[in-house]
C-alpha cells in the first residue's frame, strides 16, 4: 500500500472535502485541485514523501480525516488493500 500507483486520501484546505488522489500524480503536479470546490491546495513534495514514508510504516497520523475510512486515519490499512468509497 501506498506505493506510486496507489491512492492518498486528501483533504481540501478550503472546504473540507476528502477524496482520493493518485500518489503518482500528488508527486507530478505537486497540487491538487478540490473536486468539489475547485481550491488549489499545493502539497511541498519532501513533506509529502516523507507522510508517504510514515504511512508506509504506520506511523502517518490520519486522524485529520473525517469521512476516510478508519485504517486510512491510523495507518494500518493491509498491504495492497484498496480504499472503497467512504
């Protein structure tokens, strides 16, 4: 899990909306758009692989999620689980 092809949950600054990302893409473009309000919100890509690197390890504290699911927010979610739709 949390390998490049797999998915970030995000949280909109703006409006508080959380969806998943591609980790690929969070590295690309270095921002990502809200899908519900259009905010951009810019994640610096050395604070990002290292939250990559802790949820790896399951040391990521996701409790800022509200609508993620529950192995998302404290970084036990099993290897190569899919996240369903919350």
């Amino acid at each position: 899990m949390f390998d490049d092809d797999g998915l970030w949950p995000c949280k909109c600054s703006a409006c508080e909306h959380e969806w998943y990302a591609s980790i690929a893409a969070l590295r690309a473009d270095r921002e990502v758009i809200c899908p519900t309000c259009s905010a951009s919100n810019s994640i610096p890509v050395a604070e990002f692989n290292t939250a990559v690197l802790a949820a790896r390890t399951g040391t990521y504290d996701f409790s800022y999620l509200v609508r993620i699911p529950a192995q998302f927010r404290f970084g036990s979610a099993a290897p190569r689980q899919r996240p369903g739709v919350a």
